[in-house]
C-alpha cells in the first residue's frame, strides 16, 4: 500500500520539475520574440526619425529663405520710408510765395543772409518810389543798357512773403532790422502795419514835415522811457538811431514820426511772437507802458504826477513833435493795452473762478465716489450675509430632514434586530439540545481512535522508515535536477546578453 503511494508522490514532483522547466523555456522564448519585436521597432522608429530629420532641415531651409526675404523687404520699407521722410522734409524747407512767384530763393528765407539780402535789394527801390505811387511791390525798372541774361529762377521777396513765413523771418531780427524792413516802401510798411497793429490811419495820412527834426535821442528817450524791457530798450535805441540815419529819403517821412512812435509796440510784438501765446498780455502791458512815458510809473522825463495819464510837460512835448494822427495813434494804442489789461484781468479772474469751481466739483466729486464705494461695500456684505443666511438655512433643513429619516430608519433596524434576537434565541436552545446529544456521539468516536491508534503506531514506525530512505533519494534527484536548472538559467542569461548587443 505504502509503495504506489510513494511512486505516486515522486512521479507527481517530477512532473512539476517538468512543468516550471517548460514554463521557463517558454518565457525565455518568449522574452526572445519581444525582444526581436523591441529590435524591429526600434529600427523601424530610427527610420522614421531619420525621415523626420530630413525634412526639419527642409523646413529650416524654408525658414531662412523666409527670414532672408522678410530682412529684404524690412530695408526695402526703411529705405522708401526714408526717401519719403526726405521728400517731405525738402518740400517742407521750401517757404511758398504769393504774387505768381513760381521758383524759390537760392538761400533759406530764413537765414539772416538771406534776410539781409531782401533788405538791401528792397531799399534803393523805396528811396525812387513816389509819395502816392502803389507799384511798390514790383522790381525797379534798369537804366538803359544792354539786358543783362534772364535768370533761372526769380528770387523770393519779403513783400512776397505771407504772414506766417514773413513772421518766422522777423523771429531772427530785432526792432530795427524790422523797421528797416518796413521802410522799404509804402506796401511793404502797410504790410508791417495790419502784422502788427501800429494803425492804419499813420499810414495813409500824408503829414506835413516839421520846420525843425527832432533829436533822435529825445524821441527814444520819451518813447522808450518807463516801463519797457530791457531788451525793448536796446533794439527801440537802434531802430531810432538807423531811422535817424535815413530822414533825407522821401519814403521816410511817416517813418520817421509814426514807426519811431510805434516802436516799443513793434519791438514787444516780435518777442511776443517769438515767446507765444503765454506772454501775449504782458508784451501788450509793457508796450502801454512803453507809449505813456514815465507818466504811469514816474520815473521817465517829465514824470511824477501820479493818476493814470501823462503829465502836461509831456503832452506839450509830444503835440510839438508829433502830429495830430500820430498823437491818435499812440492814444489809441494806449486805450487799446487797458483794454488788453483789463480784460486780462477779467480772464484771470475768470480763470480763477472756473479753477475755484473746478476744485470744488473734484472735492465734491471725490466724496460721491467715496461715500458710492461706501455704500457698494455695505450692499455687497448686506448680499454677502444673506447669501450666507440662506446657504444656512438649507443646510440647517437638510440637516433636519437627515435626522429625520436617519430616526425613521433607526426604528426600523431597532425592530427588525428585536425580531432575529428573538429567532436567535429559539435557534440557541435548539442548538445546545443538539450539541449535547453529538458531544456524547464524539466521546465515544474518541475513544475507539485511540484504541485504533496505538494499533497502527507500530505500522507507521516501519513506513516511517522506508520513507526517510524514499526522501533521500528524491533529494539526491533533486539535486540533479538544479544542477541542470541553473545550466539552463545560465544558457538564458547568454542569450539575454548577446540579444541586447545585438540591439544596440
């Protein structure tokens, strides 16, 4: 009985020996296909990054051709935006005349060049021109001789010139190139009259001249005294003195009287122009100042009485110089400065009236803004809160309704526990009657094995010992059978290694 079971159990240990070695060999077959497969893809995926190699270095080809034809086109832009910038700036140099004048000067009307050229090429003409002619504008006629060659291109005059670029002339001269400039003739001193408002009447009346000239450093003296800048001063001293220079010509016999009466005006204008808008009213005010002497402020000739008008000596002084016209022009221009005066102090008092209520409106529009944030804030934690009331609320009431049903299903299970308490507790004694009945049944089973027991101990004793020399065996089979294992472990590491240098 004892040796079909052994045969049995060493032919079932051999047969699993079998088994794992088949087991092993599959896998190592099987590892050897995944790693061919793992060597395929690998070749195959290198073929593709070759490829994909290949046609990045296309697309950088394509980039630089694109990046080289965009830097192109870059400069091409800049270059004809340079060329138009030049273009605009050559014309914008250029300084349009009126007249029909179709060419432009050799030189920038600007320069002070230029300007002195248009001064003396203006000058002989006014000293030939006649007291009532109007052809001031056009060029004197040439003695007779043979015509010299027509030139290219006709020069630009100042009496040519418009406003504004005769104005950005007179910015580079001071008051008595300026009042040179008028005297060149009767147009261009017109012109010079509507520029700068010394009166139209001055220039249209024809005044008789004086049996006696006056100083000229008397009628700078009364003209220029008082109030006047510094720099009014110095340029009204040089236009009296250049004007002085040229009384013997026809064309300077309203110049003399009514520019040289004008000439603080003239002056104050230019820096006026020159300075801009902001000191339009306080070139106005000296200009006042300049016309009423020393009569305003008491330190000029014939100064000290107070008030705001001249003083009887120099009201004497200036009917015997000047004449009825000339006088009209300088009170007119000296209600015109008050007038400039005042409402230049109605503007400032307006201007500060509309700063007061601008401040006020910023103050009461700060505290709106402040006190409308105030209130965004309190309605926003006023929305807060009863946001967070109602999230409560539902909560507090999902909380109560879990209770609730929680309380219902408690019953429930308290009732159905009291049930199978109760079933339970028939089953027990039911159980404990059985139990006693098979504890008795066991008592004797146990006794007859025990008997039966110390009957088969000897028996096992012999097969005890047949199975110690069947265990031997087996052992020394089974070191036979690791020995070949680690053979094949070995075999399977080789091929692992020569796989994996084939793979790289």
């Amino acid at each position: 009985m004892l040796w079909p079971q052994r045969e049995k159990l060493a032919s079932a240990r051999l047969e699993e020996e079998r088994a794992t070695a088949r087991d092993v060999r599959g896998k190592f077959v099987e590892e050897l296909w995944g790693l061919a497969r793992e060597f395929r893809i690998r070749e195959q995926e290198q073929a593709n990054a070759d490829q994909l190699g290949k046609k990045l270095a296309r697309l950088e080809g394509v980039e630089t051709d694109l990046r080289e034809a965009e830097s192109k086109l870059i400069k091409m832009q800049s270059a004809h935006e340079a060329a138009v910038a030049a273009a605009a700036a050559a014309a914008a140099a250029g300084i349009p005349g009126s007249g029909g004048s179709g060419g432009t000067s050799a030189e920038q009307p600007g320069s002070p060049d230029s300007i002195g050229s248009l001064g003396t090429a203006r000058q002989p003409h006014g000293s030939e021109a006649s007291p009532g002619g109007e052809g001031g504008g056009e060029q004197a006629t040439s003695p007779p001789s043979p015509p010299p060659p027509a030139p290219a291109v006709k020069p630009c005059l100042l009496l040519d010139l418009e406003k504004k670029p005769l104005l950005k002339v007179f910015v580079f001269l001071n008051a008595g190139e300026v009042l040179r400039a008028a005297q060149v003739c009767r147009p261009m001193f017109r012109k010079v009259d509507l520029m700068f408002g010394i009166g139209s009447q001055a220039v249209s009346a024809e005044p008789t001249p004086p049996a006696a000239p006056p100083a000229p450093s008397a009628a700078a003296g009364i003209i220029t005294g008082g109030g006047a800048p510094a720099g009014a001063r110095d340029r009204a001293g040089s236009a009296a003195s250049a004007s002085s220079a040229s009384t013997g010509a026809p064309g300077n016999r309203l110049g003399q009287r009514a520019l040289a009466s004008a000439l603080g005006v003239v002056a104050s204008r230019v820096e006026a122009v020159t300075a801009g808008a902001s000191s339009g009213f306080g070139s106005l005010a000296g200009a006042a100042a300049t016309l009423t002497g020393a009569g305003d402020g008491g330190s000029g000739p014939g100064g000290g009485g107070g008030g705001g008008g001249m003083s009887p000596e120099l009201m004497d002084d200036l009917s015997k110089r000047l004449t009825t016209v000339e006088m009209k022009g300088i009170i007119q221009l000296t209600e015109r400065g008050r007038r400039m005066e005042a409402r230049a102090g109605a503007l400032q008092a307006e201007k500060e009236d509309l700063f007061a209520r601008l401040q006020g409106t910023e103050s009461v529009k700060e505290f709106l803004v402040a006190k409308l944030k105030d209130t965004e804030a309190a309605l926003k934690r006023s929305l807060d809160e009863k946001g967070l009331t109602l999230r409560q609320s539902a909560s507090d009431q999902e909380v109560i309704s879990f209770l609730d049903s929680r309380t219902q299903e408690m019953e429930r299970v308290a009732q159905e526990t009291m049930d199978k308490a109760m079933t339970y507790q028939t089953e027990l004694e039911d159980q404990k009657a059985s139990g006693q009945k098979q504890t008795k049944v066991l008592e004797d089973m146990l006794r007859f094995e025990k008997q039966r027991g110390e009957a088969g101990e000897a028996a096992f004793k012999a097969q005890k010992k047949l199975l110690v020399t069947e265990v031997k065996k087996l052992r020394t089979t089974n070191l036979a059978l690791k020995a070949e294992c680690d053979d094949l472990r070995q075999q399977l590491k080789d091929l692992r290694t020569s796989v994996s240098q084939l793979g790289r």
